[in-house]
C-alpha cells in the first residue's frame, strides 16, 4: 500500500493531465452510450398523457405507468418474436463457431494439401458474395422457403472470422503440438485438448460476432419468413416501430375496451419495443466478455 500511495504521489503533472484526459473522455464516451437507452426506458415508463412533450435528453420518467411494458411482454407476437430470436441466434452461433473452428485448424497447418488453393477460394466468396435472386433460388430449391433454417445457415462458416481465428491457430507454439504428439495423442486429441482451450478467447470473439451479427438479421427473415409465427424479434420490431399502427399492435379488442391501452403514445411503445430487442444482446456481453484474458499463453512453453 504504501509503495502505491508513493507512485501515485510521484507521478508528474503532465501525467496527472492525460489522466485526467483519458477518464474524462471515457466518462464522456459512457454517457453518450449510455443516455440514449436510458431516454427510451424512461420514454416507455412515462404517464401516457405526458409522452408527448417528453424530451429526447431526459432518463427520469414524467410519471409512471407500466402500461407499455405489460402490453409488449403480453403480446403473442412479441412472445413469439423473443422465442424464434433465441433459438435461430442459438443454433446460428453454435453452427457457426464450431464449423468455423473445425474448418480454420486444419488450414491453420502449412503441411494441409491445397492449403493455398482452399484459402484463395475462401477470399473469392469475401469479393464475390452472391446476390439476393441467386440465393433466393437456392434456398427454394432446398426447399427452405418458409423455413428457419433458411435464416439460420446463412454465413454458417463466415470467411473473416475463419480468416481471424486461422491466424490465431497459427500463433499457438509448435513446441506444444509436438510434445503432444510425441506423448501419442492423436490430431483430434491434440485439437480438443490442447488447442480449443488455448483458443477460449479466440472462439468467445468469434462467438461474439456470430451473436451480433444473427441476432441482428432481419432482411432474410423479411424475404423467406412468410409465416408471421416465424418471425425474429427483429422483423416483429420492424413492424411496430416502421408500420407505427397502434391499433394492429395493441389489438382492435384491447384498443376499444381498455382505455389505459388506448392512451399508450406510440412513441412509448416503439420505445419499449426497441429495449426488447437491445437488452437481451447486452446482457449477453457480461457472460462472454470474462474469456477476453490476457497472457492464456504465459507459462505454456518453458524455456
């Protein structure tokens, strides 16, 4: 404690300066993240007679009523919604980190045949995506017209992530492989023993981008999608806040027997229902987040 109090004390004050600079300019960074999400909570928790005049800058409610929430968590479509989001995000990331790592180890090793040809035709597919009409097609003739999995597969090995963690692969010690393999273990062996757990940061990236990225998609699941009970959350999203019709979303019956529903401002709901689709991807980031360690490979290898 006291060698700490003395660095402290013996710090410069340039350096008390920058940093000064630098946590005031992350301060600055959380309250611009911050804020917006915090006005959408409050937006959606306000009285519904005084939504409309409710500033884009405030985070305290004017009022409260817990009408908008209780309506959107109530409602079958967005039930629905938050079940279909789960498990096509799921099974996507599952498909995706496990072919991606199954697929990036083997090239990942400069004695694989055609290693330089299979690479060249993973870079083709980065420059040359293939439109919507080709894809469209394809998926018909699998028959996934109307089918998750058509939402699901897309990009189930995507190339810059196979790209990210094939350089990662390359960077693990040839030092542990081969006293693996002088040991006996087999190459499947050396990659679920060895490898995968020295790659844990690596695959929770990767898994990261995988859950952004399908948990975000709604273009496919607007095209293939056409049973409304298939839907994500994010097309049911786009419906409510892009079609803004209050009556198709609370319900004609609801509308005209519950007066407390039929004030609700739409500006609250649409409120309420982006919070639904961000809260569930941000409490994800906590879980995945403590994989991001330094120094996995400190000790690995001794001199």
């Amino acid at each position: 404690m006291a060698d700490e109090f003395t660095q402290r004390r013996a710090r410069t004050p340039m350096e008390r300066i920058e940093s000064a600079l630098i946590l005031s300019t992350l301060l600055l960074l959380v309250v611009v993240t911050v804020q917006p999400l915090l006005n959408l909570l409050a937006l959606s928790l306000s009285d519904p007679s005084k939504v409309a005049g409710f500033s884009g800058l405030s985070i305290i409610p004017d009022g409260f009523s817990p009408n908008v929430w209780l309506l959107l968590l109530q409602h079958p479509y967005v039930q629905r919604g938050i079940f279909n989001s789960v498990w096509m995000t799921g099974m996507s990331v599952l498909i995706g980190t496990v072919g991606t790592a199954l697929m990036a180890w083997p090239l990942s090793r400069r004695e694989l045949p055609f290693r330089r040809t299979i690479f060249i035709l993973v870079l083709v597919t980065i420059v040359f995506e293939p439109g919507i009409i080709p894809d469209y097609f394809l998926m018909k003739h699998l028959g996934l017209i109307n089918n998750q999995w058509s939402v699901i597969l897309y990009q189930a090995v995507n190339a810059w992530y196979l790209i990210i963690l094939v350089r990662f692969f390359e960077e693990i010690p040839e030092e542990l492989l081969e006293s693996a393999q002088l040991d006996g273990a087999s190459q499947f062996r050396i990659f679920w023993s060895i490898v995968l757990p020295l790659a844990r940061p690596a695959l929770a990236t990767i898994a990261l981008f995988y859950l952004v990225f399908h948990w975000n998609e709604f273009f496919r699941a607007m095209i293939y999608l056409n049973d409304q009970s298939k839907w994500p959350l994010q097309v049911v999203l786009r419906q409510f806040v892009i079609g803004g019709d209050k009556v198709a979303i609370v319900g004609a019956d609801n509308a005209a027997n519950n007066i407390g529903i039929a004030q609700i401002n739409i500006r609250a709901l649409k409120a309420g229902m982006i919070l639904i689709t961000i809260v569930p991807i941000l409490a994800v980031y906590p879980l995945i987040l403590r994989y991001f360690t330094k120094g996995t490979m400190v000790g690995a290898v001794k001199g």
